[in-house]
C-alpha cells in the first residue's frame, strides 16, 4: 500500500507523467529496501484501479486518467474518512453544523488561498 501511494503521490506531483514507464518492481525494491514481491503487489493494485497499465514486456505505465483517478479515489476514500471524523469530533463538542461550516469556511480561506 506504501509503495502505491508513494506512485500516486509521485503521478500528482507530475514526476510520473502520462504514458510514461514507472520503476519496475526491482527498481522500488531496492530504492524502498523491500522484497520485489512486495514493491509488485503495490504495483498491481494500481493496475486493478486503473492507475496504471501494462505494455507486456516493457513494464507498467501511468494510465491517461491516473490523475482523475486518483483524485476521485482520494476524494471518496479519504476526505470521507477525514469528514466523519471532523463531525464525530464537532458533535462531541456541540459544535453546530453552521458553525463547523464557518470553521472550514475560514481555514480554507486562509490556507487555501480561497480558491474553490
């Protein structure tokens, strides 16, 4: 799981662009001083997803949408995850929802730089 979201994090960035080869199973192993078995099942999970594709004999490679992709399985995983637990925490606080929307309001202003 590390390895692939170590690729996915990689792939946001724009370190791994579309179409472009990753390291091979071998390469992560030695770079994460892991076994090769392990570097390849984060590999195939990004496969299963759709993040990444095989080219037979020449490696995997970052999928068109890998970035979409990505994007939305963090947005549906994570953040919903985060969101669950920011209102268990604001319940416990008797935290009005108006005012928890007013808290984020004001964070997202101030280190989102108010974009939407």
């Amino acid at each position: 799981m590390q390895i692939a979201e170590w690729i996915e994090i990689e792939i946001l960035r724009g370190n791994f662009l579309e179409n472009e080869k990753v390291y091979s199973q071998y390469k992560l192993a030695e770079v994460f001083q892991i076994n090769p078995a392990t570097a390849a099942k984060g590999l195939t999970l990004l496969g299963q997803e759709g993040i990444l594709y095989d080219k037979r004999g020449l490696g995997k490679f970052v999928s068109p949408n890998a970035k979409k992709i990505i994007k939305e399985k963090r947005k549906n995983e994570t953040m919903q995850e985060l969101i669950e637990a920011l209102i268990k925490e604001a319940t416990h606080l008797n935290i009005s929802e108006e005012e928890l929307i007013q808290m984020i309001k004001d964070v997202h202003k101030k280190i989102g730089g108010g974009r939407n």
